[in-house]
C-alpha cells in the first residue's frame, strides 16, 4: 500500500517521512477496524483506500500556504482530509467537525492514540460556528454538500484572504456555475479549478476559492 503512496508523493514533489506513514498507516487500520462496527468507509481494499483517501487527501498539500496556522476540515468523517494534513503539517492546528458524535469520539481517541497534539475534535456544524465568530485560515470540505450550500456553512468561518477548498468529482463545472450568486454574496471568489490524478485515470477536481 505504502509503495503507491511513496511512489505518487515521489512524482507529485511531496515529502512524506517514515514517521508520517507509520502514522497514516496506523489511522487507516483504526478506519478500517472501527469500520467493522460503526459506518466510516464504503471503501476497505487497502490499495483502494490509500488511493481514494490518503492520496486524494495528501492532494490539498500544494494549496495550504506555509503562513497559515489554522485549518477547519468540515464533514471530516473518518479524518479525510483532515486528520492526514494534520499528520503532513504538524505546524498547523486542525479542527475537524463533524454533526455524528460517533465519528468525533473515534477521532479524538485516534489522534489521541497517534500523539497529534495540534488535532481539536468539534462535534458540531459549520453554520453552528459562524455565530460565534470563530474564522479559520483555511477550510477544506470533501464530498459533504454542493457549493451553494457550501458557500453559505464554509465562508462565514472562512478568514478575510483565508481560502476554503472544495474537493469535488471530475466534472464541476455546473455546480459551479449554479453557485456563483451565493459564493459572490458570501464573499468568495473561485481562484482556479485543477483537476488532479489520485491514480491512472481516476481524476478529482481540487476547487480554490478565496474569501475576499
């Protein structure tokens, strides 16, 4: 499995320590034995889950900037992409929210257990935080809702000149487009859309939007 990942962070310019996959090796068996009894992936081939999770997760690396000190994953899950950019920057401190208790106590006792000190686990929704005026450097959101609905949770906890990443399927752009009057309202502006290759053929669009 690590082979893929070593290979893929190789070729992709990304430096990823012994240590690091020691620790996304241990969260990936935590996932997948938690998983026997409580839903956390659809996913359980090995080789599949370091592509369609942990690569796919490691792709947002080249889009936080070395300057930023806070990080919201929203709808984070099982950790994805959350928990491994915590594991990739340990610079950073990494919020993950989720709305399922469940998951959030799994998460604690995870990064608990691989010593992540710069991890906050929040059972809560996005659009729960913006009141009380909490705003991140970054936001990152992976298969939770479409942009619209998005806009209006993400950017409100999204810092002025912070940036929010979507990561979406290959084919965004109607979505996008649908979108465009709520991101403009709620101050955000889609900077690009790339669209990057986890795998052979198997592509995902990262889509970066910056809070004006």
């Amino acid at each position: 499995m690590f082979a893929t990942i070593k290979e893929w962070a190789v070729q992709n310019g990304v430096e990823v320590t012994t240590v690091q996959q020691q620790m996304l090796q241990a969260h990936q068996n935590m996932v997948l034995e938690t998983n026997k009894h409580m839903n956390l992936t659809a996913i359980t081939n090995p080789q599949e889950f370091a592509i369609k999770h942990i690569i796919d997760s490691l792709t947002l690396l080249p889009y936080i900037p070395h300057t930023a000190t806070t990080l919201a994953d929203i709808g984070t899950g099982a950790g994805y992409p959350g928990l491994v950019l915590a594991i990739m920057r340990s610079d950073l401190h990494v919020t993950l929210l989720d709305s399922t208790r469940k998951r959030i106590d799994f998460l604690q006792e995870t990064a608990k257990t691989l010593g992540l000190t710069n991890v906050e686990c929040l059972h809560a929704r996005a659009e729960e935080l913006a009141p009380t005026g909490t705003k991140f450097d970054v936001c990152t959101a992976r298969a939770v809702a479409g942009m619209d609905k998005l806009a209006k949770w993400v950017l409100p906890i999204t810092k002025p000149g912070g940036i929010f990443l979507a990561m979406k399927g290959p084919n965004v752009q109607e979505e996008l487009d649908a979108a465009q009057k709520i991101l403009a309202k709620r101050g955000g502006t889609i900077q690009t859309v790339d669209k990057v290759e986890i795998s052979a053929g198997i592509l995902h669009s990262i889509v970066v939007v910056q809070r004006n």
